[in-house]
C-alpha cells in the first residue's frame, strides 16, 4: 500500500498511521478491512470511541433516515428536535434511573473541550485555581486539560509553563503497599503541606492512557469523602471508561460515588462522532449565558446516533452483564497467557473490556507484541508511561468468536516475540481455553 502521501503531507505530528501503516477503507463491526481487502480485528476501538462497533447498523439506520428527511446538522447551540430527543433520552434512560440531578453542558465536540469547561467551572465556583490531577492521568492537550495530564512527551509539546495543578500519587502508583490516599489527605490536612487548597480533583476511574491503572472501589470512595472534607469538587473523566466499557453506564456507580462533575465523550455518540458533554450538579451551574462557546455545541448527527445507542443498548442490564461476561473471559485468557510465560515477567490489569497486558518497564516488548499482533491482523495498541501495557480494547458488543480469534493473535503475538527473543515460554497452547 502507498502511503508515500501521507508521508509528504502529513505533518510529522500524526501518531497511529505509524502504528498501523496500512490505508483502511472499509470497518463494519470489530472488523477493519484495508485497500487490499485484509481484514483486522479491532481491539483499539478508535482508543473507546466504539464501544457499538464501527457502522453499527441500527445506529446508522437513524442517521440516514435523519439524513434524508433534511434533519439539522449544524446548529452552534440553537434548540434542534436531535438535540431536544437526545436530552429526553439521556433523562430518561440514564439519568432518572440513577437518580442524578445533572444539568448538561454541551461543549465543542472533543474530550478536550469538555475538560476544559469542566476545570473551568469548577475554578469559578471554588474561586480556587489550584486543581488536585494524578500521576499517569490524561485528560486532553489543549492547555487546561494539558496542565492536568501527566505525559512528558504531551506536556513537553506546550511551549509554555502549565501550572494551576498539583499531581497526586494515584492508587497503587507505589506498589500495593502504600495507601495514596493517606498521602493525599496527609497533604490536604496539613496547612504547611505548600499545597495550595485546590478547587477540585479530576481523576479517571482507570487510566485508560497511562496504563491501565485501576483506582479501587475503596480509594474512590475515600477520594469522595477528602473532598466532601476539603471542600472540594469531584470531577471524573469518563471519557474513555464510561459509556459502558466497565459494565455500567458509568465507571463509579460500582464504587457508589456521586461526582459533583463528569465529562463524557469518545463513545458517547456511539458512532465515532464528534460529542462532548459535561455533566453539573444543578447549583454548580454558575455559567454567564454563552461565557463558554464554540462553533461546534451541536453536532445533530452525533444526537441522533447518541439517542438510538442508549435507546438500543440501554433500556435494560443485557449489555452491561455481557460487558461482564466477556471481561472474566479476557481476563482468564490473559492471566493464563501471563502464567504460561513466567520467565517474561508479564501481569494483566483492567477492569470491564479494558484490560491491560503489563510487561516489564523499559524494554519496548508491548510495542513489539502490538507490531506482530498487527502483522496477523489484529489492531492493538500500547499504552503507560513507557507503552509497556498492551491494551485489549474491543467493542463490547464484538461476537465471542471474533474476541476469541484475536486472542489468540495476540497470544500468537506474544510467543512469538519472546520465542524471537529466546526468552523462555511455557507452550502456549493451553492458554485461554474455550470458555
Ligand atoms: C481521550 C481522552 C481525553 C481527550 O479527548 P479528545 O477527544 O482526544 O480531546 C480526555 N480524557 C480522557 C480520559 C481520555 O481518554
């Protein structure tokens, strides 16, 4: 395949055409198939904006009918029947049901929008601007939402100093012996800590980026009550874990918290469309009429394919109980696989259909076993701050057989790779196992 124009156009700035250097043309599924006809199983997810599959058919359906009947596609944030249906589903579906008080503030369409309007706000109403992030956390590259990412590389890329954000250790970030949150509330109670009070703390229930590192049910219950102590708001980004990926709706009903702030996107409008959107407790809605814009507030398409998601995968517990089913099947496989190579140092982490294959710091092999998983057809990606974690991130509606095939791809992969390398490997071949 001919990518030279990518190579010459293309800023050097682009990222996964160089992960996965072949020109797609055609996704239906969890199946992406490239101008030569080959087909991959997805297990990247557009990074978890594709939760439904790619094309979903009765998502699609919606948007062409909308389509067709001269819907409204562009609006800014005028009142449109899309948006109107999508605010009475979301009300009806999800929100009712869990009964949360939310107002929604439509943002421009990328994560990072949605971030920056949620920091800002909180900063307003706190008339604070300090803003509590973790380590490995990430949460955008536009300025705001950059302070509070962690990454080297993306900060590094700011050109300017990122300030008004404190980094906390993140649960576990030590090893499992030492309680970050001691720490944190040590930091907080003490007013000779040099931590200025903060307005707020953005966290990720997994960290989806920094590598699959999974906050317990606990740490996010005591991070609730630290801030409810504190004053503080609770902002969680459920950009990439929400929408289902952990089982429920949202990545902390499990842990029973009720954040005061939730930012929602990637998978949100269930078709890989453009939406962002930023849940507020009621009162904290101190926004002066059109003080936060943009052009782009009101992607209709991406309400209307938004609607029919949860009007279709929502209305009852079927998804979520196979999000679960699938999890203790990808989780078996891979526990089995870390086991039957020892020697290779490898351990699995995750929680729901996201789930991580830890290989030792420092030695590039995640991003090898990714390479190979490629070459065979699966489209893998790594994540962490050395990509030392493979991430397994399918669609969560992909049929079992297809999640079994690329398994074992990647299982392939990975005996592959250490075989290449002469580490010792167990056979490979009881691994996983047909569940
Ligand atoms: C992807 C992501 C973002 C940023 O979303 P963009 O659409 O890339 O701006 C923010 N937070 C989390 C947790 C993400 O995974």
């Amino acid at each position: 395949m001919d990518l030279k124009i990518f190579d010459r156009m293309e800023s050097e700035v682009r990222g996964y055409v160089r992960s996965f250097p072949v020109i797609f043309n055609k996704a239906r599924g969890s199946e992406l198939y490239d101008e030569d006809g080959r087909c991959y199983i997805d297990f990247f997810s557009g990074a978890g904006t594709l939760n439904y599959g790619h094309n979903n058919p009765v998502l699609r359906e919606r948007m062409m009918a909308y389509l067709e009947s001269d819907g409204v596609t562009h609006a800014l944030d005028m009142a449109t029947s899309a948006k109107k249906y999508f605010m009475q589903t979301l009300g009806r579906l999800v929100l009712e049901p869990r009964g949360m008080d939310y107002v929604l503030q439509f943002t421009g369409p990328t994560g990072t929008n949605a971030v920056e309007a949620a920091l800002k706000i909180a900063r307003q109403v706190k008339g604070r601007q300090n803003v509590i992030s973790f380590t490995h956390g990430f949460h955008g590259v536009s300025g705001g939402s950059l302070a509070a990412t962690a990454n080297r590389k993306f900060r590094k890329a700011a050109g300017v100093a990122l300030g008004n954000i404190s980094f906390m250790p993140y649960d576990g970030y030590f090893g499992p012996d030492v309680n970050t949150m001691a720490y944190l509330e040590r930091m907080l109670d003490d007013p000779s800590s040099g931590l200025d009070q903060p307005a707020a703390v953005i966290v990720e229930t997994v960290q989806g980026e920094g590598g699959v590192n999974v906050a317990s049910q606990r740490w996010l219950r005591e991070l609730e009550r630290l801030c409810r102590r504190h004053d503080m708001l609770l902002i969680v980004d459920d950009i990439q874990v929400g929408c289902g990926r952990t089982g429920g709706f949202f990545s902390f009903e499990a842990a029973g918290i009720s954040p005061d702030i939730v930012t929602l996107s990637k998978s949100l409008s269930g078709f890989g469309l453009p939406m962002s959107l930023v849940l507020l407790r009621r009162e904290l809605d101190v926004w002066e009429p059109g003080a936060h814009s943009g052009t782009f507030r009101g992607n209709n398409l991406a309400f209307v394919t938004a609607a029919q998601a949860l009007e279709t995968y929502w209305t009852d517990a079927a998804l979520s109980e196979e999000v679960e089913a699938k999890e203790r099947l990808v989780r078996d496989w891979l526990e089995n696989l870390a086991h039957s190579c020892r020697d290779a140092g490898l351990g699995v982490r995750g929680r729901g259909l996201i789930q991580g294959l830890v290989t030792p710091v420092g030695d590039g092999l995640a991003g090898r076993i990714a390479r190979r998983a490629f070459e065979l057809g699966v489209v893998i990606e790594t994540s962490g701050a050395q990509d030392e974690v493979l991430k397994v991130l399918p669609a969560l509606t992909i049929p079992r057989e297809q999640l079994q095939q690329g398994l074992e791809i990647v299982e392939r992969s990975v005996g592959e790779v250490l075989a290449g390398e002469g580490r010792r490997s167990r056979p490979l071949k009881v691994a996983g196992g047909g569940r």
